[in-house]
C-alpha cells in the first residue's frame, strides 16, 4: 500500500504562480511513475503530467511549458510548480503515482485562480 499526502494549493490571481506537492508513504520505494490529474467543477478528470523514474515528464498540452513537475526519489515527493495561472486552471488536483500492479490517488488538493 502506498499512501499519499498532498499540500499546498489554495488561491491565486490570474497570472501568478503556486505550487503543490504529494508525499508517499508505506511502499514507496515501489513506486514507478508519480504525477499530478486534475478536476474542474462539472468536468472529468484530466492529466496533468506525469514523471517516470528517470525523471522524463510528460504534460498535458495545455499546461506544457507553464506547469513543471519535479519528484524526489530519495525522499518519495513529487512537486507541481504552476506558473502563470489562468482562471480555467482552477480545479481539485490529486497527485497519483503507480506501482507495478497498482495506481494510488490522493485526497486532492484545491486550487483557485480568481481576483
């Protein structure tokens, strides 16, 4: 079992910037790929980004080249930097990593873009 705790979040202007991170714990050494999904009031669930181990990300085409990922295999976190935000970026966001037989969410944290 892996278990994961995220942090930060809250709200944010348009424009600016805010991060959220996810720590593992339990099996975490287990873990092959951790990223970050996202939820917006009345819509599914999309990807964000993912790492895998070698640290390569992969991110959705709307947030490549303003949200960078960042994980922490020696301490088990993952990082999602969030640089200028828009207001459509607001939504629950839940880190999510893997295991070889597993897929592992957290309890979301919230993020607001609004003035």
């Amino acid at each position: 079992q892996v278990q994961l705790v995220e942090s930060g979040g809250g709200l944010v202007e348009p424009g600016g910037s805010l991060r959220v991170s996810c720590a593992a714990f339990g099996r975490a050494s287990s873990i092959y790929g951790m990223g970050w999904y996202r939820q917006a009031p009345g819509k599914q669930r999309e990807l964000v980004g993912v790492t895998v181990t070698d640290g390569t990300a992969n991110y959705a085409p709307s947030v490549s080249g303003r949200f960078t990922i960042s994980r922490d295999d020696y301490h088990h976190t993952v990082t999602l930097q969030m640089n200028s935000l828009k207001t459509d970026n607001t939504a629950t966001y839940y880190c999510v990593t893997n295991t070889a037989s597993e897929h592992y969410w957290g309890q979301g944290t919230q993020v607001t873009v609004s003035f």
